[in-house]
C-alpha cells in the first residue's frame, strides 16, 4: 500500500494558473494573449498501479459483498446500491423512488426519526439514502469510527429492512418538497436541465428530472411501503465496505444484520426503446427579463460499459472539462462572456448525455451560441495538438490518482465494476488507456457523439431579448417556465 500511495503522489499532474479574465470588457481578445504562466514540471511515465482487490463474497439470501480493508484511517465506510432506482418510477408517480430512500431515516418498526437522528449524531456517524432521477439505483451510505461499527449496522439494517414510512412524517416532507418544487422553478440552470432531458429523451424515463405537485400528494405509506418491498431485497442489492477492520470479521457482522433480510422476486426494469437522435432544434425556456441566459447543448453519449467511454472522456476534457478546457478558454478568458463554460459526460446502463452548458449576459448570447458551437464543429473538423491533449489526459488521470486516496471513492469504484460488469482489472488498466487516447480517437468520438445535425440546444433566458437571434441557428420553439409551449 505504501508503494501504491507512492506510485499516485509521484505521478500526480501539477494544475496549470490561467492568466485571470478581464469579465468586464465587451470586445474579443486574441487568444494569443490568453496565457499558462508558471507551468511546473510534470512527470512523463505513465501512471501504474494496481488496486488493492476487495473480497467478493455472497450471501445465502444472495447480498453481493464487496469488502475491502485499509488501515490508514479509524474509519469504516460502507455503500449498499439497491439495483432499481428513479427509473424504475410509474409514468404517472415521477418521484416515488427518490420518496421512498428520503423517508428510509425517517422512522422504522424500532425508532421514530427523531431516536434515528439522536443516535447516528450520538456515534458521529453519516446516515445518507438517495435515488437520484436519471439513475438505475438507490443508494444507501454511511460512515463511522471503527469503535461504533456495531452501533451502526444496528442502525442501517433497521432503516434498510424495516422501514415504516409514517403518516405523520410523510407530511412534514410533503411540506419540504413541495417548497422545493416551487424554488426549483426559479431556478434557469433547473429549468435547462429539465427541458435539455425532455427533448433529448422524450418518452424514455431518463427524460424525467423531477417530482411534480400532483405525484408528491399521491405518494403515502402504502405506495411507498409497496415500492421498498418489490425492490429493496437483497438479491437486487450490492453492499461495499471499506475501512479499518479484518476481511472475516467483517463478513461475519454483515451476515448478522443483515443475514435475515429475505430474498424476493424483483420486477424487472423496462426501459423501453431509446428514441432515435432528433433533428437539432432550439428550445426556448421564455424568463421574462432574465439578465442571462443559460445555455445547455448536446446529444446522446454512451453506456457506462461501452468500450468508447474511454476516448469520449478525453474529448470531453479537451473541450469542456475544466479551466484549461476549449468553452473556458474561449467564453470566459477569450471574450469574457461568462464566469465559466463547462460540459460533461453522463453514462449508466442507457446512453447519457454528453452536453456542454454556460450562463451568460443577455446581450452575448448571440456570441456565446457561436463560439459554443465553433468549438464543437472545431473538435470534429481539427485534431487536437499534442500538447493539448496531453495535457487532457494527463488531468484526467491525476484526478483519478487523487480520487483513490479516498477511501468512498475507492469503494465506489469496485461497486462500478461489479454493477456495470467491468473487467477485475478495469481500474488498474485505466491510466494506461487514458494515455493511448490518440488524436484520431478524439475527433472520431466528437465527429459519432457531437454531430451538429442532432445537437440539442436549450436556452433560458428572455425570449423577447434573444429569440429572434436564436432563429439564426436552428428552428426555435418556446415554453414558458411551466413547460408550456407558446409558439
């Protein structure tokens, strides 16, 4: 483990300081003059290391275990994926998955929210449940000193077996998520994300972002007692631990809490067919004297397991992932039309999106639409230079570097291989297939995954500022913030 930590310390990128941007000015600068100043010296050897392995195991109820030890911290961290999560939601019930973990902490058939609450603050542990739209799973995750492990399996086999979904609990979050479902109207980057996921997804359930109104008060302790028991069962579940303890001792304690809990028949996921990429469109979110407008463009990705993800994530970088990117060069120090331009990429068991996004002034959407797609059209038409890309790859293998120094992080990435069906070594081969990523990889992945004939744009801002200069670029279609087309 010590040469390990070595190998990441010694291979680490040093960050780049960009030259600061004047945001204030209003007319371009060369990009010549966009500077890196003080560059440090990087090491050229290509990261090596090989992860240390957990044990797999699987119980008689069929619970997959992932154990893992390290020493270096007092510390035990554990993450329980049930394998059905937001997807997995009825057409007319958006939400019931992610209603189903937020209420798991808020009362059982042994403790009332407010015992589960004391206690989890009395040991200093983390207690965190999620089912995140857009996701196959459910999460469950905790953290602990190695001195209360007991204390907190006691708890989480509670709240993951016998949860009880009060009434009177279930209002009060009512109450919560209905004021949340107002603000995050409010919000344009809401607004973007929502209309982005619509058009590019449409009838696929991965086109659902939120809860509406009308599914929060549908939801009660029946429905959500009735989800819990069709999924949360232990043959559709991944448990991984990692921290201070021994292999066996650690199985023996996991067979203990959660040995009873009883296997079940688990509904399969249906999907439904992924519709086919669109003619690219503008969509028009219609703020009325919105000062910015934000700016979310892209098309379909790839799978989690697909062999492409791999150069699509140095494509991503060159173009949008970080301040040393193409869109943060270019919008924010280049021409000052916003404090940051980034994009990102999005797999799971279907094809994510791959979508660029940036808030800027009203009066430089006009610019901002054009350099955005120029840097598209420019990743597809020019292959990057060597230095560029190196530097590319070379970020983002040092974050990965970084990454395996958390232990979570660690853990997480052996529940992605057991999840997503990833070869045992996947992990130790990464750096090594990062830094092959050639130039020809690069613009075949942006000229398959960023055609501008399917590209997808949401702008939110003030449609009678903007939608006439919008036309420019494609045909436009307007909604107001309810999602109600206008036009």
């Amino acid at each position: 483990m010590k040469r390990y930590r070595l190998n990441l310390v010694t291979s680490m990128l040093m960050c780049s300081v960009l030259s600061p941007a004047a945001h204030a000015q209003e007319h371009a600068t060369s990009m010549s003059q966009v500077e890196r100043l003080n560059r440090a010296p990087v090491n050229k050897e290509v990261l090596k290391v090989q992860l240390p392995r957990p044990t797999e195991t699987k119980l008689p109820n069929g619970l997959t275990l992932l154990v893992l030890e390290q020493h270096k911290l007092p510390t035990i961290s554990l993450a329980l994926w049930i394998k059905t999560g937001a997807l997995a939601d009825p057409k007319d019930m958006p939400g019931l998955a992610k209603f189903t973990a937020d209420m798991l902490r808020e009362g059982t058939s042994h403790r009332t929210s407010a015992q589960l609450a004391a206690e989890v603050d009395d040991i200093g542990a983390t207690l965190n449940a999620n089912a995140a739209f857009g996701s196959s799973i459910s999460t469950v995750s905790a953290s602990v000193l190695v001195e209360n492990v007991d204390r907190l399996f006691d708890l989480i086999s509670d709240v993951v077996l016998n949860p009880s979904f009060p009434a009177d609990e279930l209002e009060k979050y009512r109450q919560r998520q209905r004021a949340n479902l107002e603000q995050q109207r409010s919000q344009p980057q809401f607004l973007a994300t929502e209309k982005f996921r619509q058009v590019l997804y449409r009838d696929f359930p991965a086109s659902v972002v939120s809860a509406t109104p009308d599914s929060l008060k549908m939801a009660t302790p029946e429905l959500l007692k009735k989800f819990h028991e069709a999924h949360y069962a232990p043959n559709n579940a991944i448990l991984g631990v990692v921290g201070d303890f021994k292999t066996g001792d650690m199985i023996a304690d996991i067979k203990k809490y959660f040995g009873q809990w009883k296997s079940s028949s688990v509904p399969p996921l249906n999907l439904g067919t992924l519709p086919p990429p669109a003619l690219s469109k503008i969509y028009l979110v219609n703020r009325h004297d919105s000062v910015q407008t934000n700016i979310v463009a892209g098309d379909y990705a790839v799978r989690r397991a697909d062999p492409e993800y791999v150069p699509l994530q140095v494509a991503n970088q060159v173009l949008g992932g970080g301040p040393q990117a193409r869109l943060f060069l270019n919008l924010r120090e280049n021409k000052g039309y916003t404090y940051g331009a980034y994009s990102s990429i999005s797999a799971g068991i279907y094809p994510g999106p791959w979508a660029a996004q940036t808030e800027v002034r009203t009066n430089v959407t006009d610019g901002s639409m054009h350099e955005l797609l120029a840097e598209f059209q420019r990743l597809r038409d020019e292959k990057v230079p060597d230095a560029e890309l190196d530097d590319a790859r070379r970020s983002i293998v040092a974050r990965f570097a970084l990454e395996l120094e958390s232990p979570v992080s660690l853990i997480n990435d052996w529940l992605t291989v057991n999840y997503y069906g990833l070869p045992q070594d996947y992990w130790d081969r990464y750096p090594e297939q990062i830094a092959q990523v050639n130039a020809d990889a690069v613009q075949a992945a942006a000229r398959k995954y960023m055609e501008r004939d399917h590209v997808q744009i949401v702008c939110v801002g003030d449609g009678k500022q903007i939608k006439d200069l919008l036309k420019k670029y494609g045909p436009v279609e307007v909604y107001d913030t309810d999602g109600k087309r206008l036009e």
